[in-house]
C-alpha cells in the first residue's frame, strides 16, 4: 500500500505528523513517501505543485493531505498561489467526488454552537462534487463590459457548468452512500434561477429512479443553509455541486462543534483518494502545538476504508478517537470547563495509545 505524504503549510506538518504516527503503529504494511507541495513547494522549487510531487500523487494508492496556504503567498500569481496545488491535484488526478461527514460526538454535543438536543446523535455525509462548476468552468476572466448596467466598465466573471456525465456519476456515488446509510438523499440546487442547476435537478432526478430503495427529494441551496442550523438531523446523505458544497459543508462543520474535528476523502472513479481536514492551514497557531490533529488522524481511517480495503483498521482509529474524547482529552478548540487541555502531540499520543 503506497501513500504519498504532503504535509504542506501551516498547522499541516504537525497534523500530518501525528496520524502518519497513528499508521505506523497498525499491523499493517505501508509504504510512505513524503513531498512537499503548497508554499513550501514554491519556496523549495518556485510552483506549489511540483512535477515530482505530482507524479509520486498520481503514482501511489492514496495521497494524506495536511493543508495548504499562507496570508504571506496572497500577492502571488494566481497559478502559483499554494492553493492551486490542491485545484491541481484535483484536476490530474480525476478526484470528482469529496466526502465531507459532519459527525457530532456525543462527548462534543456542548461545543456545537447549537444546542445539544439539535445535534446529539448528528451524522450527515456531504458529497459534493469537485472537479466542475463555477470553480473549473470555461471561460473566465476579466475584460471590458459590453453589455450590462455599465457597458464600457471593467468586469470580472466565471462560467458554471456542468455536463451530463459529471452529474449522473455524483449522483450515483450519492445514491450507493445512501444504500449503505439511511437510504435518504438530498440534492441541494437553485434549480429555480440557474439553468445549470435545473439541469442538475433533472438528470439527479433520473438517476434516482434507478434506486427506487432510497428517498430523493431536492432542495434550494438557501432553504438547505437554513435547515442545516435550524433541523440538521433531518439529514442523512446531502449532494451538490462544487461551490455550494464548499459553503454547505462548511456550515455543517459548526454543527459539530469544531472543524478541526472534521475528515474528508476525495476519490476519483478507481477509488484512488486524497484524504484531508476539512480546515485550512491556519497559520496563525502554526508551530505553537495546538492544532487539533484529529481531522488528519479521521482521515487516515477515512483512507484505509476507502481507497485500501481496511475496514477493520479504519474502525480501530475511529474507536480510539471516541476513546480519547470519553476519557476528556481537548485540544483548544473544542476544550471547555470540566475537560483536561491537551496540544497537538498529547492529542497524538492519546490516540496511539488508546488503540492498544
């Protein structure tokens, strides 16, 4: 089993460190290699997607992300932003379905900034799709105004899209998740301004009627952010295009009380992943050993059960990390009164340990 190991900028060195940590105390035989990609790639080679750093990606069974981005990298060329080498990955790799769980803890019902009762027993997998939309969408850019309220003006603008294909293959990642869950799916669109997304409402619809054993029913984007605060557990699986996934899954990350709780896995059509937190790289705490390292350490199980047939493994990480939590070790950003403060490492360590 390969795994390329990017740790990236920020906190993603000292997350990366401790769920590689957490593999290499399995029973089981990994081959990991480390490159470097975001910013420091572009310090060490002047692109934050190096060709090697993508070859040794494309190469292995799953890639392990930390985090990439720095405030100091903004005034870059767009394409050489550490950013992009996520977008990069994405593209080369074919990784068109991102799984993003919003899963509450029963130990972490009082971090939620709802309240317990809305989000005790909370388990939503977001699957939003990831390689088309506005975000990849031809053409873009900026030019002079022809037409509009102010033709002459200078103007900006993207292009959404979507074909067929990329819509009928989420849908089906969506519907087979469901099978195996609460056999409910939720399409969020804004069918009722955007051509594109009636579009997506159309072909979702079809391919639903190929899993007649799970409910499908549609949902503005709107009404969708404001249920997600205001009867989150209504959900069971939620698809959606690209940009309104990154805003919805974000938004559902709050409902577990910290985003540094929250896994992610982005898949391509061989199953082959790249396995993430769902935060940034906040460089703000960068060195300071108080990030959280269990969405890194989530995501490994996520990449065990998902791109390496380890199921059994994936459920011994998952057991250790709900160990850890009922024995009330937090890291900052979920720590509050009555619990033992504990930094990146201790967090670590605590997992390694609880796994026997």
């Amino acid at each position: 089993m390969n795994i390329a190991v990017l740790p990236g900028d920020g906190i993603g060195p000292e997350i990366t460190a401790e769920a590689v940590k957490v593999l290499k105390a399995l029973d089981l035989k990994f081959e990991l290699e480390e490159a470097p990609v975001g910013g420091a790639a572009y310090e060490a080679s002047g692109h934050p997607l190096p060709e090697t750093t993508l070859r040794l990606a494309q190469s292995a069974d799953a890639i392990l992300f930390g985090a990439v981005g720095d405030w100091k990298y903004d005034k870059l060329d767009r394409p050489l932003r550490p950013e992009q080498a996520i977008l990069g990955l994405r593209k080369h790799l074919g990784l068109f379905a991102n799984f993003r769980p919003a899963i509450c803890y029963e130990q972490l019902t009082h971090a939620s900034s709802l309240k317990p009762e809305l989000v005790a027993g909370l388990d939503i997998l977001i699957i939003r799709e990831l390689t088309g939309d506005i975000y990849f969408g031809q053409p873009r850019g900026r030019r002079t105004a022809v037409d509009g309220h102010f033709p002459g003006a200078e103007e900006a603008f993207d292009t959404m899209r979507y074909t067929r294909p990329e819509i009928e293959r989420i849908a089906h990642v969506a519907f087979q998740a469901a099978q195996k869950r609460g056999k409910k799916v939720t399409s969020v669109d804004k069918a009722n301004v955007l051509e594109t997304f009636q579009f997506w409402k159309d072909v979702v619809t079809e391919v639903g009627q190929q899993y007649p054993d799970v409910a499908l029913d549609h949902m503005y984007v709107d009404n969708a952010a404001m249920q997600l605060v205001k009867a989150p557990k209504r959900f069971d699986v939620v698809v959606t295009g690209n940009m309104f996934g990154d805003i919805l899954s974000d938004e559902a990350s709050m409902l577990t009380g910290s985003i540094g709780m929250l896994p992610s896995a982005s898949l391509n059509d061989k199953k082959q992943g790249l396995y993430e937190p769902s935060h940034g790289s906040a460089p703000d705490i960068a060195g300071q050993g108080v990030a959280n390292p269990l969405a890194t350490i989530l995501s490994a199980a996520m990449m065990l059960r998902f791109s390496l047939n380890q199921p059994e493994a994936a459920d011994r990480i998952e057991a250790a990390v709900k160990a850890v939590l009922a024995q009330g070790l937090r890291t900052p950003d979920i720590h509050s009164p009555g619990t033992t403060r504990v930094g990146t490492r201790e967090m670590g360590e605590a997992v390694l340990k609880a796994l026997g």
